[in-house]
C-alpha cells in the first residue's frame, strides 16, 4: 500500500502537488512545491506501507543546488537537469528500494551509494572548488513498526532535512539533529549554517540513526528546510501545522492548505510527508488536537513580532526559550567535536 496521488494544485510557481491515503488507522499526506515551475531541486516525498507487515516508511529529500549546479542529465525534451535534482531522485529511489527489500539500516548507505554511482560523473572542470559535490543531496527518513500499542521508529538522515514527532501533549518535537556545526535550533534559523554532511557520489558521507518508542496514536512527519527554515521561530512550523489542520475537514483539504500555506512564506522548494497511526479518521485527529492548537496559536500564532531588529531578536530568544524544551526533547545529543 502506498500513498496514492489525488490531483496538483494550480500549476503555478510556488505551488505543487499533493497526495493523501486514508486506511485503517492510518492517514498520510504528502506535499511537494516548487518556486520556479519545473526546477524543483526536492524529489517527491515518499510513503509506504505495509499492511501485512505493520510497517512503512516516510521521507523527503532536497538537492543541494548550489554545490550540485552540474548538469546531471538530459530529458527527452532536451531539458538538463542538475546533479541535486538527481540526487535527490536517486536517493528517494535508493531508500525505496531499500525499504521494499526489507533491508537492515546497516545497508542503507551501501544501497545510496550504489544507486548515486550509476550516474557517471562530468570531466573534472577547471574551476576547483572544495564546495562543489556530485549529486548532493539531504534525507530524512522514518521507518516504523507497529507493535504492542507502540510505533518503533527508526529515523535517518543526513543534512539538514528533519523528522518530527507531533502529540496533543508535547507537540513538535524534532528527532533528528541537523549536520551543522551549529547545533542551536533557534541560531539555525537565523545563520542558515552550511552542512556538515551530505548525502553525495563522489565524498563519503554517514546516516545518522536513531530508535526510539512512541505510544499510538502518534502523527510523524519529514520536511526540508523550505518548510521548516523559513519561520521567525520553530514554534511557528507548528502554528502552521495546527492551523491547518483545524481549517481542514480532511485530509485531503489539509494538504491541500498546507501546500497553499508554505508557497507563502518560503523561499525554496518544499516537500513534505507525514502519516497519522492509530487514529480511525480525521475527525479524532482534529478533535485531539484542538486544545493544542489553541495553546500555541495564542502563544506564538498572532503576528506580535516586533518591527526593530534588536526587539525582535529579543521576541524570538523568549519565545525559544519558552518553547525550546520540549522540541528538542527527543533529539539525539548534538556530537562531541573531535
């Protein structure tokens, strides 16, 4: 069982397409926008589901345009495509593939780096530069299995694309840990920080892992940074999250005001997916959530942001501050430098 594509929006710059699945305990969504209308750098989000086997999987990935501007490919209609937006298709591919073939988490990197190399890389240029990558791309992903009540999840990642926890208790809470050297979510935000690590063909690179146990219901997702890079805080991705939702009546709708909602505020592509368990329908989702919607729509949700730079930075450690905790109280301790 996989998410099923449903329609794309207008078509215009900015906006995308989305997918919804709707089962048994289980509702997905996936979103995926461009900001230049078929130069999108992020692979389509990925979903799948094994019934028989209780299990799935959830994914995005970002091209790293910059470092991956090369020219990967040529299309039928004479189109080139970048090393990062084939990366990133690659790596959506290798991770797939990975996970359909019921493959242990040790041979994730095996198959990415196997599926990358079957690109061959362009003659070595004059211009040298240690910043250049050949498909350059993120990953966030989570495996899960349903078992005894409980969602054992497996998240993986490289980069600076994330996965996320979402209760009515905690809320947002991040579960992977971006490959910067700076590991302060707030200062992310605002220094846009360069990775550390990357999934690439031609430069070794790691996936990062993490287990961890979550009651059902439990609502995961994966975003890259054009959903969550663009906000005054990591409090507001939330904000957005639960509004949506709120203003939905399915989830057909709240992907659909999610991909609308991100076109107007980001400033790159934005890809998005993430899987409700446990929950019978959309309206015991939104019913769960209500409460905290309110909380943090009162808290963080109006636009009280102060014009002058130095009051708004001061607006924006308070509000981390407040809300720091408990998004960060799932994440992998940040790495001990050498």
């Amino acid at each position: 069982m996989t998410a099923v594509l449903i329609e794309g929006l207008l078509g215009a710059p900015g906006e995308g397409t989305v997918w919804r699945y709707d089962g048994d305990d289980l509702l997905a969504l996936g979103v995926w926008t461009e900001r230049s209308r078929g130069g999108g750098e992020d692979a389509e989000p990925l979903f799948a589901h094994r019934v028989s086997m209780a299990e799935g999987i959830l994914g995005v990935f970002d091209g790293l345009g910059g470092s991956g501007a090369r020219a990967a490919c040529e299309l039928s209609d004479g189109t080139t495509r970048s090393g990062a937006w084939v990366g990133a298709r690659l790596a959506r591919l290798g991770v797939a593939s990975w996970f359909l073939g019921g493959h242990g988490p040790e041979s994730l990197r095996t198959r990415l780096v196997e599926v990358l190399g079957a690109v061959p890389p362009p003659r070595p240029s004059k211009i040298v530069s240690s910043m250049r990558r050949w498909l350059p791309t993120t990953m966030a992903t989570v495996r899960y299995r349903l078992t005894g009540g409980q969602a054992e999840c497996r998240v993986l990642w490289a980069g600076d694309s994330r996965a996320y926890a979402l209760s009515p208790g905690w809320g947002l809470q991040a579960l992977t840990r971006d490959h910067t050297d700076e590991t302060d979510g707030l200062e992310q935000l605002v220094c846009d920080p360069p990775m550390t690590n990357v999934i690439c063909a031609d430069q070794e690179f790691t996936i990062d892992t993490q287990v961890l146990l979550l009651p059902l219901p439990s609502v995961l997702l994966c975003a890259t940074d054009g959903f969550h890079g663009y906000v005054a805080t990591p409090a507001h991705f939330e904000c957005h999250l639960l509004r949506t939702m709120q203003e939905s009546c399915d989830t057909r709708e709240w992907a659909e005001r999610l991909a609308r909602h991100v076109s107007g505020y980001t400033g790159d592509d934005a890809s998005l997916s993430l899987v409700a368990l446990g929950y019978p329908g959309f309206d015991r989702l939104r019913a769960d959530f209500a409460q905290r919607a309110e909380q943090v729509e009162a808290r963080y949700g109006g636009c009280d942001r102060p014009a002058e730079e130095e009051a708004a930075r001061r607006w924006r450690t308070r509000t981390w501050n407040e809300y720091g905790p408990d998004y960060e109280r799932l994440m992998p301790p940040p790495v001990e430098p050498l």
